[in-house]
C-alpha cells in the first residue's frame, strides 16, 4: 500500500540539504555545517572494595567538552571579507566578537523544523579555498568556530 503525502510528512526523515544559518540574526549563506555535538568528558572513580573481590568502578558524567564547529561557503565577492575574515580578524585586534548562531532545518516549504542553537561563537581558524589550476571547483572556504553550548529546539 502506497503512503499518503501526510504520513510521508510525518514519518520520514528531513533531507540535510535544506537548512538556514543565522548568525546573529543575519541570515548568510553556507554550504555545509558539522560538528553539531553535545559531550561531556567521562570521569573514572575507583573506591576499594569492603566486600567481595577487587576495586570498584565507577563512571560517571564530568565537564561538557569544548564544541568546535566547522562551517563551509563558497567564496562570493564582498560577503566572504566582510562576513568571515572581519569576524576572525577582531581576535587579532584582542576585542573577540562572540556571536550566537542558529542552525534552522527546514521542510520542503521552508519553515524550520529543528534549531541548533550555538551560544557565544568565536572563530578559531578560517581557511582559504585549494587553488588548483586544472579546476573549475567552486572555491569553498571554511571556518572553525568553538562554543559555549548548544541548544536544541523543535518549531
């Protein structure tokens, strides 16, 4: 039996190809974002044993981890200096520009589904497309952030 457009709607997953990036507030135009992740450094406790054979371990959940995104887009004369390289560049003035950014994944209308929200970013590293003569790649560049937190929230 064929599925209805309706169950289609709702029980399959989203296709990764439609999202929206805010940082800021300021929709900008990015080709791929990972490094969505929430971690928490794991802790070792070993107690000695009054009963029975051998220490006792335990683990258990210890500080959240550093979260590093990265985010790629393609090279667009005008954006790429003013949105990446002066962002990047507040570092080397000493006066770092935290920004929060919302990763929105849409449905095939466009409305947001799912938000990743990445409090107080700041760009660690900002890499430059790979010239190659014998291409006619789209030049991609690519920026490292790392965040606070991140949180997750459903439209």
């Amino acid at each position: 039996m064929a599925l209805t457009k309706e169950q289609i709607k709702t029980e399959y997953p989203l296709p990764v190809y439609n999202f929206r990036v805010e940082i800021d507030g300021t929709t900008v135009g990015f080709s791929e974002v990972s490094g969505l992740n929430i971690a928490y450094e794991t802790i070792t406790y070993t107690e000695s044993a009054l009963k029975g054979p051998g220490p006792r371990i335990l683990y258990m959940p210890g500080k959240p981890k550093v979260t590093t995104l990265t985010m790629k887009k393609g090279v667009v004369t005008g954006v790429s200096v003013a949105t990446l390289y002066n962002w990047i560049n507040t570092i080397a003035l000493n006066r770092v520009v935290k920004k929060d950014i919302m990763i929105r994944l849409c449905d095939e209308n466009g409305a947001a589904v799912v938000s990743w929200k990445v409090l107080n970013a700041f760009p660690t590293q900002l890499d430059a497309p790979a010239f190659t003569a014998s291409s006619n790649d789209v030049a991609v560049e690519s920026m490292q952030l790392t965040a606070d937190n991140i949180i997750i929230e459903e439209a």
